[in-house]
C-alpha cells in the first residue's frame, strides 16, 4: 500500500511514469477513490484516475475494466475512459481501426443491454462520439445502421432489451452533438447529416409509441428520444406524428412528463413557426386538454396543471405572431389566448398552492408586443378583439396579486413570502406594460372599482382587494407620466377614507402616495391630504422603507411647496430620529428628505431648523469624542457622521440641481450671505479634527469625515470656497499622519472644482505636493498592501493633468518619480488599479509638449513604459484590461511617434519577449500596423486584442468568444 501511496502522491504531482496505468492499479485506485474514509487519499486517487483516463494506456486498460466479472463502478470508469479518448483524441486513431473499435462498442452495448445502466449509458455515449466524428464520409448511414444492428433477430438479447439499448443509444446521440467539440465547419456538416438520418428514427419511434403492445419503459423511453432529436431543429411537420402521439400519451400518468417535455421541445424550435399549417393542426389538440386542465386544477395536482399550461404557454409564445397573422383562425387562437388566461388565473396562492400562473406572464408581453407591431389596419381589428382581453387580465392579475388572509400568511415560510414579493413585482411590471395598450381607460378602471369599494356598503370590506388595486396604481403611476390622467385627483381623496389596519395595506398605500409625489408637485394644493398620512407612518417601524422612502420622495419633488409644513415635518422626523425607530440606511434617506426640504426654506429658516435638528447629534459628538474608542462609540460616531454627510447631499440652497430647468423654473432667489451647510461646517470642524485625531487609523471613521466633505463639496460647488484653506490643512495632516484612499479621493474632489481658480490655486498646490510625497515614500516602502491608495493616488494625479497641469509645473513635484511608481502599479494584479494607472498616462501623454517636466521624462523614460504595457499585452495582465494598454499605445503613438518608432522595435527584439509563442514576423507585423494607425484608436483596441491572444496561444481558439 506504500508503494501504491507513492505512486498516487507522483501521479498527483504530474510525474507517475506511464507504466503505472495498468488494471490492476486503476483497480486499486478506483477501491481507494469509493472506500478510503481519508479525504486526501481520495482527492489523489481522484488526480491519478484522471490522469489515467487520458493515457494512451486507457485504450488497453478499459475494454478489460468491462469484463463482465467486475463491479458496475470499475465497468463504468472503463467506459467513461473510451468516451474521453475518443471525444477528446479522435485524430491519434488510425483510420484503419474505426471499423474494429466500432465493432467492439457495439459488442459491448449489446451484452450491457441486461446489464448496469449506468454503464450502458455511457457506452451509448462512446459510440455517438465515434458516430460523430466518422459522420458523414467514413460512416455515411450512421443512425440507420445503428437501428438495423439492434433489430437483428440473431442477437443473444431480448427484444425489450435491445429495444431500450437501441432507444439509449438513439437519445444520447443529439445530446452528444449539443456538446461536442467539433470545429464548427464539420458541426454543420454532421447537423446536415443528423437531420437527414432522423428519417432512420422518426418511424421507428411512431410505430413503438402508437403500438398497444409496447410496454410503459419503452414508451417512456421513445418520447425521451423523440425530445433529444427535435432539439437538432428537425421540421415540424415532419414530427407531425409523433406529436400527436404524444399529446395521447398525456392521458397516462406514468408517461405524463416525458410528453410534455417532447411537445414542449418541439413546439419551441425557432424554426417551427414557418410550418404555420402543422401549428393551426396543434392549437386544437392543445384545446383538446382543457377538460384535463380542469380536472387537475379541482383536483388540486399541481404537475398536471403545470405540464399542460407549459404546453399552451410554448405553443402562444413561441408563435402568436405567426398565428395572429391567419385573420381567418382568430377564433381558434382566440381560444388558446383564453387558455393561457385561465392558467394566469389559476385558483391558489402562489407559489403556496399553485406554481403556473407565473409562467404564462411573457405570454403577455409577446402577444401584446406582436398585436402592436402589425400596421394601423389590422392592429384596430385585433385591438378591438384583445383589449377586453388584456382588461380581464389586469383583473385577473390583481386578483392573483391579492394577499392571502393575516392567519393563513402567518404559515407562510420566509421563502414562500419572498416568493410572493417576486411575483408581485413580476405582475406589476406586465401592468405597468400593458398600459401601453390600454392607455388612460386602465387608470379609470382601477380608479372606479376603487371608488366602489371604498364607497360600498353592500360588499364586506377586502383589505386585500383593496391594496391590490393601489398597487395596481402603484405599478402603472412608478413609471409612466400620470401627471394629465383626470383620475388622480379622485385617487388622492380616496386615499384618506381608506381605513389601514394592516401593514401590508399600509406599506402599498405609503409607495402610491410616493410614485404620485411629481403629481403632488404640479398640485400643491393636494399635499395636506395625503402628507398626514406620510408622517404619520413615520413613526411604525413596520413601515420604515416605505414611509420614509416616500417623505424623501415628497421632498425632493415638492420642496418648493412644503415651506408651510417644514415646521412640522422637521419635527416628527426628529422625534424618529431621536427615537432609533428606523435602521442606519432608513435614517441616512430622512436626513436627505431633510437636506431637500430646507433647501427651498430661507436662510435664517434654515440656520435654526439646523440648529435644532443637528444640535443634540453634535452634543452626542463632543461626549464621544471624549471617550477612550471602543468598538460601540466608533458605531455611533460613524452613524453620525453618515447622517451629517447625508444632510449635506441635498441641502443646495443655490439650487444646482435645479439648473438645469433654465433660471425661469426657479420658485427661489438665490441667497445672499454665507452658506448654511459652510456656516455648520465651520462651527463642527474643531469637532471633527479632535474626533479624527483619536480616530486617525480607522478607516471607517476616516472615510466618514472624508464623506461629509466630500458630499458637501460636490452639493454646494463654488459656494464650499470658504472651507478650502482649512480642509486642505486638515487633509494634509491626516494623510502625512496615515494615508488612507478616502483622504485622496476628497483631495481629487478639490482640485477638480478649485483648482483652476487662482485664489484656491496655493492650498491645493500645498496639498497636492505633499500627498504626492506622502504616496511616494510609501512607494519606497513597498505599496503592494495598499492597492485602493495607489488607485486613487493615479485617480488623483490623472485628475490633476485633466483639470490643472500647472500643478506638474512646480519644481517640487518629481516628476520622474510619479512616472515610475505609475509604471509599477500598472503591474498589481488588482483591476481597478491598473485601470486607473492606465487612465493617468492617457492623460499624461497628450502633455509632453506643453509641460516641459512631462517631455523630459517621457523621453528618458517611456521605453520602460512601453516595455511594461508590451508585457501586459503579452500575458502578465487580465484580458479584460486589454483596452486600457491599447489606450497608451494609442497615445504613445499620437504624441511621441519619434520615440515610439525607435522603442517599439528595440522592445520586441529580444527572444521570447513578450511571450514565446511569438515568431519575429509576428511581432514586426505588429509594431508595423500599431506605428500606422495615429487615428483610429478603435483599429488599435483589435490590434492589440489579436496580439494578445497570439501571445497567449489563444488565437482561433473557443475562448476567444469571451472577450
């Protein structure tokens, strides 16, 4: 057992001489990979066997793995091995021994037709890739004489037996096509080949199928087959037969999903719609299963159900157009289409007591989008036909939408319930597209049966009807532009004389108050009947995401109109605030709801609506700030910081996000005076500095202050400028204390609104050359622990080249350094780095002539840069990054074409460089097209995406797909 250890352990290692695979040895591994109880032994007899399996000793071994004395687990290892060689190794057999290897699998399918099926199947498998691959010159009549041997009388096998093997090996036969790896050339020639072959097959399958005397396994077995061949796009109406026996097999439980699965095969083939007459021949025999329908959906068998709605969908889907298109069958396809609805409507809940009305949802998108594709004239006829249809869907769906009552939800598991929200979704976005059909009457529809329900005394009151129906509001009013429906008027005074008892009612009456808050904003008028009910909801902890999603959605649509209600809203929020109802991500939306509603108040409005609400979070900060850290206070300092930095998102009090309605939209003046946000700012800074300089290596805290500035500065723009002095100072001391990637992006931030202006130029020059330095030295010290540094550090230098090159004018920067340290990090293996690395010498290149520093560098150093992208290209970095080298390329050659011309073919000369796989022709022919092309940057992008794969030895391979 030692020995056989040692061998196993070499075979692992990929250094077992050949000798090694002998019988007696797969044997003993085989014992070891099943039986062995140590995990490692079986994960090397596991390395060995697959070795074992593609040596030229497998021919010897796995013929005498069959013999009959052995175990079905040994038999089917020596199976598995014949499929592996010849799928895998067909060209190292000598054409002189096809006929003898032929011979002898079909000697071994015979005698393993009573024997272990797993072994039979994947015998069936070997003897299809041999067909395969000698399809069609070398064995022309593959399938036929596959049929013929198995039917020979003089064989020592049963007729059943044969029957089943013959069957098996028939299935396996496409499948084994579907996955072959023939060049595509020959694919298309053993796909011809097949489909004339299914003429060898087809009969045979309908003559067993439609015999009475065919036992249930063969039955089962011919449908199977029939499935496997219709996926090889066999015509239609050459299955014709075979469909039809298999709609008649549905009528018998054991064969009920093998039918099912064949007429669904061969109803779905692309091809088959331009058989349009074998489709008029279907729709009546799937008409024909309706009763059976009905009786399984009594019966509550929900496989039944399915099968048949599955059959229905295929058949409406996959053709409708073509149907639609015979005006003089409307009424038989009308049928179907009614059909398709009762399985949309089927009786349940989903996915609790029924599974197959979600199947048949992309029906309905189809049929819509066929029905409004064909021109003005018959799309009125067909309109006037399907939009009573498409209203009793919408009932239909809002029906199917509906909650099932609060007890039977209590045993819904959490799956199930997540489930149901899916659907939902899935039902609220056919609604929202079959709008587009039915238009405005959809909205007076729902909004009148609303009415009647909320108005009734005659009915018992549904929560669940009436929710459903608002969340039919809800879908529709999300997405397309209600603002002009005549009926939301009417919604918005029913809302109130809703009575909510129920969360879920609740939740759907907060999102339709939501989706209409652009409504609200042309009618003013309408917000204190529904901001009430906003408010309200505010403080149940049931109703956080919806409450608060819709006050923010209020706000920021509306803002110019809640002038009279800020007191107000400011106020309840606070008190949620204050009482932790809602969770960090719900807070961090109310402060924004927040940001946008002060930002329409006036100053000093605004100043003392601050004051009140941020005043007890900065009490909390200075206590905090005194406190040794810990993990709790480090929470709530983050917390904090986040709803800070969320308030100052939105709060734009010069209303730039408005600037885009043109100044005439305005409803405000812009004012005068400090910025609120700047004013807030400046009196929390020395707060923020102390919290920092006890919190200076955590990454968290860092990056939360980071956020609060940076938020800011993007809100309010120009109006920051008061700051920029002070937080310059601070980042400086913070990155020069320890570098971390938020303090550079904030400084990217800076330079990009603030440095091209003369009066901010000096602390962001300050600051730029000292992060520079900082980033250098941590260069010097080795940068690969910090690959989200090094990536904003390029971000920031790329940035600094776009918005301001005069900052690579000073004599303090070293230009030589920056350059190298670029180069390197375009070899980390992170992706984000590289790419932000490539960014920065696009940026750089297009200045060697403006900044002298630049030039220098570039002349003294661009071979190394070059070198450094062609090693990239030739396989040291992600195939996905290819375009971003391709970039530099693209530069090098437009801005330094001299030098480039020079360099390039120096760098290839070298043996092996960039990858040995590459001939010297190749590479000149590479350096020649990339010297040609100073224009079109795309051209480049494929050169190098073909040199690429040349040095990968990927060219003309399958994965090049990928890419």
């Amino acid at each position: 057992m030692e020995r056989r250890e040692e061998q196993l352990g070499a075979a692992g290692a990929g250094a077992a001489p050949a000798l090694d695979f002998t019988v007696e040895n797969v044997e003993k591994a085989l014992h070891q990979l099943y039986y062995d109880p140590n995990i490692e032994n079986k994960n090397l007899a596991q390395k060995w066997l697959m070795q074992a399996q593609v040596s030229p000793q497998a021919w010897h071994f796995s013929w005498q793995l069959l013999q009959p004395d052995k175990v079905p687990e040994i038999q089917y290892f020596g199976a598995s091995a014949l499929h592996i060689k010849i799928s895998r190794y067909w060209s190292d057999i000598p054409t002189d021994q096809y006929e003898s290897l032929k011979a002898q699998l079909f000697t071994q399918i015979t005698r393993f037709a009573s024997g272990s099926k797993i072994v039979l199947t994947r015998l069936c498998v070997a003897l299809a890739s041999l067909a395969l691959s000698m399809m069609p010159d070398a064995w022309p009549c593959a399938v036929a004489d596959m049929v013929r041997l198995f039917q020979a009388e003089d064989s020592p096998v049963d007729g059943q037996g044969r029957c089943l093997a013959l069957l098996e090996l028939l299935t396996v036969l496409p499948e084994e096509f579907q996955t072959s790896r023939l060049p595509q050339y020959r694919k298309g020639l053993v796909r011809a080949s097949l489909a004339v072959e299914c003429g060898a097959v087809f009969p045979l399958l309908e003559q067993l199928l439609q015999q009475p005397s065919s036992p249930s396994c063969v039955r089962q077995k011919v449908l199977k087959c029939f499935s496997s061949w219709v996926q090889l796009e066999v015509p239609l109406q050459d299955c014709e037969a075979l469909i039809q026996a298999a709609f008649a097999a549905l009528q018998d439980s054991e064969l009920f999903d093998s039918s099912v699965e064949a007429i669904v095969n061969a109803i779905s083939q692309p091809d088959a719609q331009r058989y349009v007459n074998t489709l008029l021949k279907l729709i009546p025999l799937v008409l024909g299963l309706q009763e059976q329908l009905r009786q399984a959906v009594q019966n509550g068998d929900m496989e039944t159900s399915h099968g048949i709605c599955r059959i229905a969908v295929a058949l409406g889907e996959n053709h409708s157009r073509a149907l639609l298109d015979q005006v003089e069958h409307w009424q038989s396809f009308l049928a179907l289409v009614n059909m398709i609805m009762f399985c949309t409507g089927i009786p349940g809940h989903y996915p609790v007591n029924e599974t197959t009305s979600s199947l048949t949802l992309t029906f309905w998108y189809t049929l819509q989008d066929d029905i409004l594709s064909f021109e003005a004239e018959k799309q009125a006829v067909y309109q006037q036909v399907y939009r009573p249809v498409y209203f009793q869907l919408v009932d239909v769906l809002l029906h199917k939408a509906q909650f099932p009552s609060d007890e039977e939800y209590g045993f819904w598991s959490s799956d199930e319930k997540e489930q149901f929200r899916i659907y939902r979704v899935d039902i609220s976005d056919t609604l929202m597209y079959v709008y587009e059909m039915l238009g405005a009457e959809l909205l007076s529809n729902l909004y009148d049966k609303l009415g009647r329900l909320l108005t009734s005394s005659e009915e018992p009151y549904s929560w669940q009807h009436t929710e459903a129906l608002l969340y039919g509001f809800q879908s529709i009013a999300e997405t397309i532009d209600v603002n002009y429906s005549d009926v939301v008027p009417g919604l918005i005074g029913l809302i109130p004389r809703i009575s909510i008892s129920n969360v879920q009612l609740a939740d759907t009456v907060m999102f339709t108050i939501g989706a209409l808050s652009e409504w609200l904003a042309d009618h003013p008028v309408m917000i204190n009947s529904v901001l009430p009910l906003v408010l309200h909801a505010l403080g149940n902890p049931e109703l956080s995401v919806s409450s608060v999603s819709t006050l923010k959605k209020i706000c920021r649509e509306c803002k110019y109109d809640l002038p009279p209600y800020a007191a107000n809203i400011v106020a309840v929020s606070q008190d949620v605030l204050m009482k932790q109802i809602h969770k960090t991500s719900q807070c961090m939306w109310l402060m924004q709801a927040l940001g946008f509603l002060l930002s329409a108040l006036q100053v000093e409005e605004i100043l003392k609506n601050l004051h009140s609400l941020i005043s007890p979070y900065i009490q909390q900060l200075e206590k905090l700030a005194e406190e040794i850290p810990n993990p709790s206070n480090k929470l709530a300092i983050v917390h904090i910081l986040g709803l800070l930095s969320n308030l100052f998102t939105t709060l734009d009090v010069s209303h730039h996000e408005d600037d885009h309605e043109g100044p005439e939209l305005r409803k405000l003046p812009v004012p005068q005076g400090p910025n609120p946000v700047v004013v807030v700012l400046q009196q929390v800074f020395q707060l923020i500095q102390k919290v920092l300089s006890k919190w200076l290596n955590d990454a968290q805290v860092v990056e939360a202050v980071c956020a609060i500035f940076e938020k800011s500065v993007k809100t309010l723009l120009d109006d920051f400028a008061p700051m920029v002095p002070q937080l310059c100072e601070m980042l400086g001391r913070m990155y020069s204390t320890i570098p971390q990637a938020s303090a550079l992006d904030l400084t990217r931030q800076l330079v990009h609104i603030f440095a091209h202006e003369p009066a901010h130029f000096p602390p962001i020059e300050a600051l730029f050359l000292l992060v520079t330095s900082v980033t250098l030295t941590l260069f010097q010290q080795g940068p690969r622990d910090h690959p989200d540094i090094v990536d904003s550090f390029m971000q920031l230098l790329a940035q600094a080249l776009k918005r301001k090159p005069d900052l690579f004018l000073c004599e303090r920067l070293d230009v030589k350094a920056v350059f190298q340290c670029a180069v390197l990090a375009l070899k980390f293996p992170e992706a984000p780095t590289v790419k932000a690395s490539c960014g920065f010498f696009t940026e750089l290149l297009p200045r060697c002539g403006e900044v002298e520093s630049v030039g220098k560098v570039v002349q003294e150093d661009g071979r190394m840069l070059l070198i450094a992208v062609l090693e990239a290209i030739g396989g040291q970095a992600s195939r996905s990054l290819m375009d971003c080298f391709a970039d530099i390329l693209f530069a090098l050659n437009k801005h330094c074409f001299s030098l480039l011309s020079l360099w390039i073919k120096e760098a290839l000369q070298p043996p092996g460089f960039p990858s040995a796989r590459l001939s010297p022709e190749q590479k000149d022919t590479f350096s020649q097209q990339i010297l040609r092309e100073r224009v079109n940057k795309r051209r480049v992008k494929e050169m190098v995406k073909e040199f690429t794969l040349l040095c990968r030895g990927l060219h003309g391979t399958d994965y090049t797909a990928d890419y």
